[in-house]
C-alpha cells in the first residue's frame, strides 16, 4: 500500500484561505465561521451597491456552505441583515419625509 499523500487527499479549505485540509474536513478550525461571515459581507456588498437582498440570494450563497448547520446559520443570520436594512430604509424614508 502506497502511504504517499496525493494531492488529492489534501484539498483547500473551503474558505478560501489557500491553506490545505484533510480529505474528511472542510475547514480549518474555525474557519468555517469566516466562511459564513465572508458570505454576509458579500450580502453587504450587494446593498452597498444598491441591489437588494433577497430570500433567493440567500438561498444561492447558502449553497456555497458545505453543512446544513452551517447554512441554517448563514441564512438566520442573512434574514437579520435583510431586515436590519429593511428597518434602517424605513429609518431613512421618514427622515427624508420629516426634511420634505
Ligand atoms: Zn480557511
């Protein structure tokens, strides 16, 4: 049996971090977080560019999430951001209403 480790074995985080893992993990320790918090700040980007969140672009950056779990999570807190943003262009409108 041949015990060399094949480049196959080792894969990249999924994280994008560049660092290698084993053929049974995902991630390194803890990056899986980072993974999550990327997708949100890339959510972020999305209304920073004027486009809106929605339960579909959600649903689209969950699949980027190797784990129910963790996508549970990405999507918990993905609806908090989109109502964060829903709450401050309502905060956003009355003060243009209270400056018409
Ligand atoms: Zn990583």
């Amino acid at each position: 049996m041949n015990a060399k480790i094949t480049a196959a074995e080792a894969k990249n985080c999924l994280c994008g971090c560049g660092q290698t893992v084993s053929a049974k993990a995902s991630y390194r320790s803890g990056h899986d977080a980072a993974h999550c918090s990327m997708l949100l700040q890339g959510l972020v980007n999305e209304v920073a560019d004027g486009r809106p969140i929605t339960k579909a672009l959600i649903a689209q950056e969950a699949k980027n999430l190797p784990s129910a779990p963790l996508q549970a999570k990405f999507r918990n807190a993905a609806e908090r951001l989109m109502a964060k943003v829903a709450a401050d262009e309502a905060k956003a409108v009355k003060k243009m209403e209270a400056n018409a």
